[in-house]
C-alpha cells in the first residue's frame, strides 16, 4: 500500500467540499470553546501528580466525539484513534500535537 502524500489529502478534501462535506459547515457554525465551561465541569477531576501524559483537552475530545457519531464511528476506537489527530487537524484547524485549537 502506498503511503499517503500532502497532495492527496489535499485532493481529497476539495472533493468533500465539492461534495456538500458537512464539516466545515459546522467548524464555521458553531462556537466550541462555548462548551469548554460545562465540559470541563463534566471532567471535574484534578490531577494527582504530573506523571503521565496530560489529559486531551475536553473540546478537543468533544468534537472527536462529534465527528464519531457524524460519520457512524461510534464503536470502531481503532479507527478514531488511528486517524483521529490527522482528521481533527485538517478538519478543525488545530496543530497536531497541540489540544484544543480550533
């Protein structure tokens, strides 16, 4: 299988756009950071100590959430979790590696 390049991906979302690809609609649409308070209330846990990777951040794994009940993924983890930082980027402007940008 060969490796997927910047140009495909490019490609690729031209034709969602083209195709009435309802992802931008909603990053245009809606305001995310609006549910970081009651997110984070959700959350509610402090951290013990610093060991560890940090916690995602809590609109960053909403919109994840959003995009797996939007496209039906709901119960396939090994397929959100294999392409999920690469699809929140290109879909939600955020830099991969960094949370919550959006």
């Amino acid at each position: 299988m060969m490796q997927t390049g910047l140009l495909d991906w490019h490609i690729r979302f031209r034709q969602l756009d083209a195709g009435g690809d309802p992802l931008p609609k909603l990053k245009k649409l809606v305001d995310w950071e609006r549910f970081r308070p009651e997110l984070e209330a959700v959350r509610g846990k402090e951290r013990k100590s610093n060991a560890g990777r940090k916690p995602f951040d809590v609109v960053l794994m909403f919109k994840v959430l959003v995009l797996q009940s939007l496209y039906n993924l709901v119960g396939r983890e090994d397929r959100i979790s294999d392409s999920g930082p690469d699809l929140v980027h290109e879909v939600f402007g955020s830099e991969p590696g960094r949370c919550g940008a959006g």
